[in-house]
C-alpha cells in the first residue's frame, strides 16, 4: 500500500478549544504557538513544567490538575497528545478517532491524524514545512531555518515581495561584528534603496547590497556651512522625500551615543516616517567578547556606561566623576581611549583604588579585535605606549580579571 503524503492546511483557532494532555517539555515547546494563534487551550495534566505552570497562572491557558478522563474531548477543535504512558496516548488518540477530532501525538507520529510542522515566521509569513512521509524533525527544521534565515535577511527574495515602504530606518548594527546585527535590521538593509553608513557600522555588510543600493559614507557628506550632524540629518530627509527607502547604519545602538533621537526628531518635523531598530550596544558585547562579564555573582551588582569623548575638566562634561568613583561596580568607558589617562586621574584623585584593573578593548568583534590590560593608575601610559586606537571600549572594575580567578 502507497503512503499518501499529509495534507498541509493552515488552522484558525481563535476562540477554539484545543485539548493538550501532558505538561511536560512537549507541552512547554507547543503552547506558546497556540496561545499565539488565539486558540482556547485547556491542559490536562496531573504536573507540568515551571513554564507551562506559569502560563496557567498569567490566564493564558486552562489547567484541569489530573489524569485524561473520558470526555474531555468533547466540543474539541484539535488534540495534543504529550505524555509518557503509551496506553493512555492510544486511549485518547481512540477517543479523539471517534470524535473526529484532528489529533497530534508526540510518542507516535505514526498513529496520529494530525502532524506539527516545523514552523517560521518573518513579516507576515509563515513558513511551516513537513517531509513526506513519516515526520523527520531534523530535516523539517533545518529546511524551515534555512528559508527564514533567507526571507529575513534578503538573500532569498519571492516574487510579489511587499512593496518597500519610504521612510527611514534607524538599524543599530551592533559592534562590528556583521553576524551581530539583528534579523530586523538586516531585512531592512536587504530592502534599502539608500544606505548612509557610520564608520563604526558593520563594514562587511555593505558589500552584500545590490548594486542599484546607494551607500553613503556619513563621514564623507560635504557639511558646507552645515554642522556635521545637521547635514546628515538634511541628506536623510532629501533621499526620503524622494520616494526612497533609507536605512541610517550605525554602529552599537541608535540610541547608546548614537544621536538617534536627533535624528528622529529632524524626520519628525518634516513628517517623515522613522522605523527605529535596537542594536546590540558596543558597551556590553565587546567585553563580552574579550572574556569580560560587565556584571558578576559576587563581584559587580551594577554597571555604568558613560561617554568619554570630552575630559572630566571639560566644562561640557555632563559626567559626575566624583559620583563615579564611589561606585563599586563595573564603569564602561566609551569614546575615552585619548582621554583616558585624565579619566583614571580624575578617578582616582575621587578616591578609586588606583590599583583597580582596566582593560581596553580595540576593534572589539571584529578580526582586529585585540585586548590591553592595566591598572587604573598606570592606563594613560600603557595605552600610549600600545598605541591604543579608537574604536574601543574601556572596562573599569573587577570584573576585568573574574576569569583570572579559580
């Protein structure tokens, strides 16, 4: 006899019942996604998991604390059978059969009326793939992850793609870094008619644009009697109100010393549609990435990121350091390396142990990254004599040398 392959369908279950018998991780893995699709979910299970409990508590399902009873299957839309007794699997399954109701079964795919696909979703797609025959997960997931992944990040674009909005896009890039981006982001760039980059944006990212993709080097806009700032803003506003898709790349998070609400608000005034996507900020993955945990058990409750771009007796300096060297966690210096050695001075002059570790992260993510520790005292010389460069970032506390620790 030929195996006939399942017939795929996408269900509506708003306001349905759905019956799932079994609180373990199956249970767990599943529920989320008929939460999501609206559905009228009650679990039948003597325990469940600390997640699927605490799902029961927010109101999110219906918990009835005890074994499967004949019956519980009536006015059901659809069935989830997921617990670890074989004989009680088929004895729901039977009564599922007979009430016809479309029914899954985690022990037994087999003898199930219903399979879950591997399921996605980017921008209002769903994805959900299954093999043909009996159900193969593995295979399921890595071709559903392999189609999303390329939905999302542009490299696999359908036919009749939504049509791209005007406006700008705010994308925080992250460190450097481009597998550091995130899936919004990328999407955006994939579908971006205009780039204009920061210097400190991931770089290797601009070289997967198409061709027809403009790309703007913010450093290189001609500022004339513009301030550096202004004229970005002006170059954002000119591409959007001519029809165009325009993503602003910066480096780290729009909004961690990125002038990204500057930027809003220029768009804003001239009633220009603004998409703001967070980035991971540069101030706790490049410690990240050189071993250094900004907070730590034991060591750091707290930390504190500050810009580092004007000196502590820079009059424009809104930075309390007094403040700050009392504090007995973790300080992330960013855009401090020519200014460090004042930094450490006024620092210490407010009572912080001089002899408190520091590690300067340059080129943090990325190939180039490299790692130069020092103490607070000795910082200013050891990054002139290792000629630290910009970009990086500066780590204060005793977390720099956790790791070094049995």
């Amino acid at each position: 006899m030929v195996e006939h392959p399942a017939y795929p369908v996408g269900l509506r279950l708003t306001g349905r019942r759905v019956v799932v018998v079994g609180g373990g991780q199956v249970a767990q893995r599943r529920l989320p996604a008929l939460i999501a699709a609206g559905a009228d979910v009650t679990l039948v299970s003597p325990s469940a998991t600390p997640s699927v409990e605490a799902m029961a508590d927010a109101g999110e399902i219906r918990w009835e604390r005890r074994r499967f009873q004949d019956g519980d299957l009536a006015d059901t839309w659809y069935a989830l059978v997921a617990t670890a007794d074989t004989e009680a699997n088929e004895r729901i399954s039977a009564e599922a059969e007979r009430s016809r109701v479309w029914c899954v079964r985690a022990d037994d795919a087999t003898a199930a009326t219903a399979w879950t696909p591997a399921t996605g979703r980017s921008e209002g797609v769903t994805v959900a793939v299954l093999t043909t025959d009996t159900p193969d997960p593995r295979r399921s997931a890595a071709i559903r992850d392999a189609i999303v992944e390329g939905l999302r990040d542009g490299t696999l674009v359908a036919p009749q793609q939504r049509t791209r909005t005007p406006g700008v896009a705010l994308v925080g890039g992250g460190p450097g870094d481009p597998d550091l981006i995130t899936v919004r982001g990328r999407r955006l760039l994939a579908e971006a008619d205009v780039v204009i980059a920061d210097r400190l944006g991931p770089r290797d990212l601009l070289d997967e644009l198409p061709p027809h993709v403009e790309v703007i080097d913010a450093a290189k806009i001609p500022y004339g009697r513009f301030m550096a700032q202004e004229a970005i803003n002006n170059a954002l506003i000119e591409h959007a109100k001519a029809g165009k898709a325009v993503v602003r790349l910066k480096g780290g998070d729009p909004y961690v010393f990125g002038r990204g609400m500057e930027e809003l608000q220029a768009l804003a005034v001239e009633g220009i549609t603004c998409t703001v996507v967070p980035g991971i900020s540069s101030s706790i993955s490049v410690p990240g990435a050189a071993g250094i945990p900004v907070t730590h058990r034991g060591v750091a409750h707290e930390f504190t990121v500050v810009s580092g771009h004007v000196g502590p007796d820079d009059p424009r300096s809104l930075v309390d350091w007094k403040s700050l060297a009392q504090l007995r966690g973790t300080l992330v210096v960013l855009m401090g390396v020519d200014k460090i050695g004042a930094i450490a001075e006024a620092l210490v002059a407010h009572g912080k142990d001089p002899a408190t570790p520091v590690a300067l992260v340059q080129e943090g993510t990325t190939a180039a990254q490299r790692r130069v520790d020092a103490t607070l005292g000795s910082v200013g010389e050891v990054a002139r004599a290792e000629e630290v460069k910009p970009p990086a970032v500066i780590v204060i506390g005793d977390v720099v040398t956790v790791n070094d620790r049995p």
